[in-house]
C-alpha cells in the first residue's frame, strides 16, 4: 500500500513538472512572439521616419532649385530686355502673365533660339513643347512689365499681392522689370487655386 501510495505521488509530482514545464514553454514562445511584434513594429516605425525625412530632404532640395532657376530665369529675361530692349515674349503694354505658347516661345529664345543664336539661359527642366519646367514638372510663372516702368503692380499679379499680404506690405508694387514664380509642391489643384494659401504655407517660390 506505501508502495502504491509513493508511486502515485512520484506520478503526480511527474505530471506536475511536466504541466508546469509546458506552460513555462509556452508562456515563452508567446513572450518570444509578442518581442517579435514590438520589433517589427519599431522597424515600421524607423522606416517611416525615414521616408518622412527623405521626403523632407527632397521638398527642400527642390525648393532650393526652384529658388535658384527662379532668379537665373529672372536674370534671363532681364539680359535679353537689355540687349533687345524688348521682352522676349509678346505681351501688351500693362504688366501680363506669359502662358501658354508665348512662354513656350519665350524659353526656346532665352535658350538659343534667336536671331543671334545667344544662349541667355541654360535650363535644367527644358521641353521644347512645354518650355522650362519647375522641380516639380509644371512650367514657371513669368509676369512683364508691359508699360516699362520697372513696376510690377500687385494689383495685376495675384502671387505679388499674396506675398505680399502674407509678408504684412500689402498694397506695395514690386518695383522690378519681371517676376517669376512657382507653384511648388501643393496637394491638389484646389489649392494651387488659392495662392495666398501657397504663401501662407511657403509653398510659393519667388524670384523676389
């Protein structure tokens, strides 16, 4: 009967071991599993700071190349003017927006494409059938002065009047021959309609 007895607690306290061994086991393949997910997330979260971050580094690398064509172009027209003493674009005589195929005809003059065959700039983003293009593939905004008074009103140019009203000298004229600008990077054509918005979030790149 003592036989009986040692040999059912010696089962028992086998059974117990091996019970409380499994559950030890598991217990830590679900710790195991659960590190593994805390891991992965974290990884998801260092890539997506990343992304963040190179999205940011490209959004300024191509401001900065926007700032820069922006004067370079400004440069241009300006130089052309002074040697022609016209525009290098067709235009009335108040302050006018160059678009369409005027500012496609204006950029292949500014590049090469004239009497003299004088390259007045070089363009990064030139298309022969959409003209100098901004980083983010969209042609500049070119306004001229069309009565020559080295004044662009703000009234005639919205991008002057918005940049102006976000600086706090609305009402000023820009007293320069031209202006070029760029929409930069926006979200949806909505916005791009509402430039003094584009200035508010420094969207608009300026030659001035």
């Amino acid at each position: 009967m003592k036989h009986a007895v040692g040999g059912f607690l010696v089962c028992t306290a086998i059974a117990a071991a091996f019970i409380f061994t499994a559950a030890f086991l598991a217990g830590c393949g679900e710790k195991d599993a659960a590190d593994e997910d805390d891991e992965d997330a974290a990884k998801e979260e260092v890539a997506s700071e990343k992304k963040k971050l190179r999205t940011v580094f490209n959004e300024n690398a191509r401001r900065s190349r926007a700032t820069m064509e922006c004067q370079s172009l400004y440069t241009a027209i300006v130089a052309y003017e002074g040697e022609y003493s016209c525009w290098p674009a067709n235009i009335g005589s108040s302050d006018a927006l160059v678009s369409g195929d005027d500012y496609i005809g204006m950029c292949k003059i500014l590049t090469g494409d004239n009497s003299a065959k004088k390259v007045f700039y070089e363009a990064g983003g030139y298309d022969e059938k959409t003209g100098i293009l901004d980083p983010w593939d969209r042609p500049y905004q070119v306004v001229l002065d069309g009565n020559y008074d080295n004044i662009i009103s703000e009234n005639s140019i919205p991008a002057v009047k918005a940049v102006n009203k976000v600086a706090g000298r609305s009402g000023q004229n820009l007293r320069k021959k031209a202006a070029v600008y760029s929409f930069g990077v926006y979200e949806d054509d909505k916005i791009a309609n509402d430039i003094t918005k584009l200035a508010e979030e420094k969207k608009l790149v300026t030659s001035w």
